[in-house]
C-alpha cells in the first residue's frame, strides 16, 4: 500500500461537524421559543421540544462516545440522514412544504457531497427528496393564526417542491464535481511532493555517504590497525583480548557499510521489506529502537496470537513506529507493549514509566500542535503532533485508538485495536 493511498477514504472533520450542528440545533430551539413566546402562535411546542433535544443528544453523542478524530464515510451518512429526518420532524409539525424554514433541508445532502463519497451523495439525495415529497402531502397546518390566512394555488403550492428538488440536484451535482476536482488536484499535489521529497533525500543521502565514506576512512584504518598492534601485545589476556577482536569486527563492519554507501549511495532501506504478522511487526519495530536505546522494551504476547501475515503497509510502520517511539522519548526506564489476538479482534497496548500525558491536554489528543499549559510540561515541544500523525494514519487503516494514563505504570497508555476483517484486508 502505498503512502497516500489511504487518502481515496473520504471523511469528515468531527470538530467542523459538531460546531456546525450546535448551531443549527440553537438556531431551531431560537426559532420555537421566539414564534411561541414572543409571537403567540399556536403550534405542539412540546414535540418540537423533544425533537431538538433529539438532535442536542445525537450531538452529545459524538463528542463524548465516539472518540476518533475524523468521522467515516459511513459513520458520517448516519449522521446527515438522522439531521434530515430530525429537521423533516420539525417541518412537519409547523407546516410541511409552505414553512420557510424548508429550504434548510437541503444542507445535509449538499454539506456531503464534496466531502463525502459518491454512494453516500445519492442516498443521502434520495432520502432528501423523499422527505420533501412526504412533506408536500403530510404535514400539520401552519401555527395559528398563519394558517388562517395563507391561501395559495396549487400551482404555487407544488411548485415549491419542485424547485427545492431541482436546486438540490443543481447544487449537488456541482459540489460533486468540485470536489472530486479538488480531491484529483491535492492527490497529484501530494505524489509531487513525495516524489520530490524522495529525490532530496536521495541526493542529500548520496552526497553524505561519499562525505563519510571519505571523511570515515582514515579514522577507522587508524583504530584498525591500533587494535591489531594491542591484540598482539596482550595476546595473553584472553577477557581482553575477545574485547579488542569484537571491536576489531565493528570496525569491519563499519568499513564494509560506508564502501556499499559508497558504491550505491541510493540504496534502498530493506526495513520491513515483507509482509509480517502483527508480533514480527512490533519485534522488527522495537529492535530498530534498541540498537539506539538503553531502555528496556518489555514485550508480552498472547500465546493465541493470530500468525497471520499482513499485507506490508507503510502507514501501520509508521503509526505503530511513531508510538514506540513516543513511549521510549518519554518512559524513564521501560516500555511495556502487549498484544493479544483472538479470531476477531487484534489488539496493542503500549505503556510507559513515564510522567504520563498532561491532564490538560488529555481529552484533546489526536489533534495537532498540542502543548500542556503547565509549568512542568513546557519543555515538551511539539507535544501531540506526532500522536495525531500516527492516530490519523492507524485511523485510515481501520484501527480504533484509545488513550489514558496507565493505571498499572503511571506512564502514558495507548490502546490500538482492530477487526481482523479489516485488517486482513488492507
């Protein structure tokens, strides 16, 4: 898979969705109470009343048990087909068709169709055309006393709804293709800068690697031949002399990668080069940090773990990397990752001795840019950039992310789980 592959998964930003829904649903609980209050009008208030509360509890909803970032492109059509059906409630207690109000039917479905794919576009059409068909014949009158005076033709009568379908379409068709233009645009745009940005690393690789290959090369012959001169003079003591050997070797060895640097200074990283199990994954992940780490990497797997290969994809590495590394950054002496498995579900916990996350900046994580505003914590730069670059891309892999401070070791915790459906089908 490649990098941006995962970027063909249409979603929505949550935080936009919920702003956006307050203020419709405040707008509509102003609106009741200024035509039953301060007009007079007569209308059910109490089942209007309900309905907005509906929609004030489906909001309270998203923002305290659904606990990703982005909503899915499914998650998101429930969404906009309850708002419709929530707004088409309203409408028909306060007059169907001829309410004013009507035109706003049309936001959830045009809201979508530049955000969100094509299948959800047309049900999400359909559903609102249905519901204006519904209200044009079912519908309780119009408050009190408006409803004693407005008289209409029914020329005028249907040709509301008629305009309202055609201005949907009209509207959806265009946010459609404006969108699927910009989505092609940030696509190319993206390649282009991987690709460029591969280029520059490759050039700025190849020109260190012949710097070091020829800066390197003195200093290492030197200690070579010092360490061949003190093999000889304490060639009788053994403990020692084993020591002088294993260094003799590093310095082969280190000879031998700056002459391959230097021959194919573009050479490819062979890390996970295959596709894995889930529990070789981690292992390759965590032995690339302890070959530069004194901490201690516990590792506990379930003896039932699925030995299933997956697919190599460089979005898991990374997010799971990404992780690892914020645990080993942070932990004061270990890092403590598990994983269980089962037929259904796969599941990665990775804990750390650390300070923990800040309390203040806990129910934020997986945005970006985030910074704790206590004293102690101020040296933490950067803080929740890394975690939403490794949350959002685990995200578009189908993986379920949940984040606390370890009861058990104090440190920071994250809970990375999956379907195996799904992540047998990446």
């Amino acid at each position: 898979m490649k990098f941006f592959e995962t970027s063909k998964y249409y979603t929505l930003k949550k935080s936009t969705y919920i702003t956006l829904r307050w203020i419709a649903i405040i707008g509509q609980l102003v609106s009741i109470n200024v035509v039953f209050f301060y007009f007079k009008f007569d209308f059910n208030f109490l089942y209007s009343s309900l309905i907005i509360f509906f929609g004030a509890l489906s909001n309270l909803y998203l923002i305290v048990i659904y606990k990703k970032t982005q909503l899915s492109d499914r998650s998101a059509s429930i969404f906009l087909i309850i708002d419709i059906f929530q707004l088409s409630a309203l409408i028909y207690l306060t007059g169907g068709i001829v309410n004013p109000f009507i035109i706003f039917l049309i936001i959830p479905s045009v809201f979508s169709s530049s955000n969100l794919g094509l299948r959800t576009n047309l049900l999400l059409v359909a559903t609102t055309v249905l519901t204006i068909i519904f209200l044009t014949f079912y519908s309780e009158e119009l408050p009190t006393p408006l409803s004693d005076h407005f008289h209409v033709s029914p020329y005028y009568y249907y040709s509301i709804p008629i305009a309202l379908i055609i201005a949907l379409l009209f509207l959806n068709y265009f946010a459609m293709i404006f969108g699927a233009e910009s989505r092609i645009r940030k696509e190319a745009l993206n390649k282009m800068e991987e690709v460029m940005a591969q280029e520059h690393e490759m050039l700025s690789l190849g020109g260190q690697a012949a710097a070091a290959a020829h800066s390197l090369g003195t200093p290492l012959s030197t200690i070579k031949i010092i360490t061949q001169e003190l093999s000889k003079q304490l060639k009788d003591q053994k403990d020692v002399v084993q020591d002088i050997e294993l260094l003799s070797s590093q310095v082969e060895r280190c000879n031998q990668i700056l002459k391959r640097l230097s021959i194919n200074p573009n050479q490819e990283d062979d890390f996970i080069d295959e596709d894995l199990s889930m529990k070789d994954y981690i292992k390759e992940i965590v032995s690339s940090f302890q070959e530069t780490s004194e901490k201690f990497f516990l590792l506990n797997f379930d003896q039932n773990s699925n030995s299933k290969k997956i697919t190599k994809s460089i979005e898991i590495v990374y997010g799971l990397r990404n992780f690892i590394g914020n645990a080993n950054k942070f932990s004061k002496d270990k890092i403590f990752i598990t994983l269980k498995s089962d037929s259904n579900n796969t599941e990665i916990t990775i804990e750390d001795d650390g300070n923990g996350y800040p309390s203040d900046i806990l129910p934020k994580i997986g945005e970006p840019y985030l910074k704790s505003i206590k004293e102690r914590n101020k040296d933490k730069i950067g803080l929740g950039l890394g975690l939403f670059i490794g949350k959002t891309l685990l995200e578009k892999n189908f993986a379920t992310l949940s984040f606390r401070n370890s009861k058990t070791r104090n440190g920071a915790e994250v809970v990375i789980k999956w379907s195996n459906k799904d992540l047998f089908k990446i």
